[in-house]
C-alpha cells in the first residue's frame, strides 16, 4: 500500500461586515473572514493538504484569487475538486486531522456538527 501524506495550512485576517464560513459552517459572529472566495480556512487548508498529497499543486493553481468566477465561492468547491484529483491519482482518503487557531468565536460548541460537515 502506498501511503500519502499532504499538509495545508491557511490563513485569512477578520473583516467587518463578511460572514464568518468555517469548515462548511455559517457562524455567528460580528466578522467574517475576508477573502476572494468565501474565505473558509479549514476547507481551504484540506484542499490545499489534499492536492499536495498527490502532487496535483495547490488551491491557487486550480482557483486563482484574481479569477471573477470564484468571488464569493463556496469552498466546498474547492475541496470537492481536491476529492476528485485523489480519486484520478488512484488514492482514497482514509485519514485527516486539522488545527483551527483562533481566540473567537468558540469552536468547541459546533465542533461535533463541523466533523460532521467536513466529513
């Protein structure tokens, strides 16, 4: 069995006025995360882990930041497209584990319905 291993990372500062999407989830917050998609950094950083792990590039190859068709994307998108490459390279998901870094708001609360989401 051949095993690989991707490794993503994303970050994006909070804006005033933006919904806040985070793994999938629309949350309540005062801010979103501001971006040219919808600025979900726990799918970004999967997609990103995924396309790397079969050497497939990465988010920005697929999805540039300056193209007009993903203004205000709905990240799911991207990580189906990263799903897909998987499958053409012959590999299957079998694993993943992110990191969410944040002081607000409290993750802890949703984040059963969030594995649920990315899952």
């Amino acid at each position: 069995m051949d095993i690989r291993i991707g490794y993503g990372w994303d970050s994006h500062a909070f804006k005033a006025g933006v919904p806040l999407k985070i793994g999938g989830l629309s949350i309540d917050h005062p801010e979103g995360l501001a971006g040219h998609s919808d600025g979900d950094v726990l799918l970004h950083a999967l997609t990103d882990a995924l396309l790397g792990a079969v050497s497939a590039g990465d988010i920005g190859s697929f999805f540039p930041p300056g193209d007009p068709r993903w203004k205000d994307a709905d990240s799911t998108i991207f990580l189906n497209l990263a799903m897909e490459e998987i499958q053409n390279a012959g590999y299957r998901i079998v694993n993943v584990d992110t990191t969410l870094v944040l002081d607000a708001p409290k993750i802890g609360p949703i984040s059963s319905e969030m594995r649920e989401r990315v899952a």
